[in-house]
C-alpha cells in the first residue's frame, strides 16, 4: 500500500442514457463470430481492473460468445 493508483472511471455507463437509435457502442467494433459465422457487433464487458489497466472482453450482441479481449491501458498517476 505505498503506492496510490490514480486513474479515471472508466465511464462503462455513460451511453446507457443515449437516445434511442443511438447505438454507438455497437457499431464500434465488429469481430468475427465463430458462432454466428460472420463479423457481429460485439459488447464491452469490463474483465477485470488491473493497476495498468482495464481488460475488456467482447461478446457478440447476438449470442453472447466471446470473441475477443482487449486491454485498455491508462494513463497512471503514481503518487509516492
Ligand atoms: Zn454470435
């Protein structure tokens, strides 16, 4: 505990209060769907909080499977 991680929230709910026919997060990102057998729009769900950054998994929007992660690295301020 010497060290303090000051980061940004991640901002995960920001577009839950978009306008309807506002889908930006869908279009976003499209990954091939094993399942589905084609490209798909895919939805970020938060992994798991790392001190280096976030990991994000995308599932597709129509069966869930998961077709991908992505660490989203951030910017770290470390006060000592
Ligand atoms: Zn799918």
């Amino acid at each position: 505990m010497e060290s303090k991680f000051f980061r940004k929230p991640a901002g995960a709910y920001t577009n839950q209060t978009a306008e309807p026919g506002t889908f930006k997060e869908f279009d976003a990102t499209e990954l091939y769907c094993p399942m589905c057998k084609r490209a798909v729009p895919v939805r970020k769900h938060l992994l798991i909080v790392l001190p280096e950054g976030d990991k994000y998994e995308y599932r597709c929007v129509f069966c869930s499977q998961s077709v991908g992660t992505k660490m989203d690295k951030k910017p770290i301020m470390i006060i000592s």
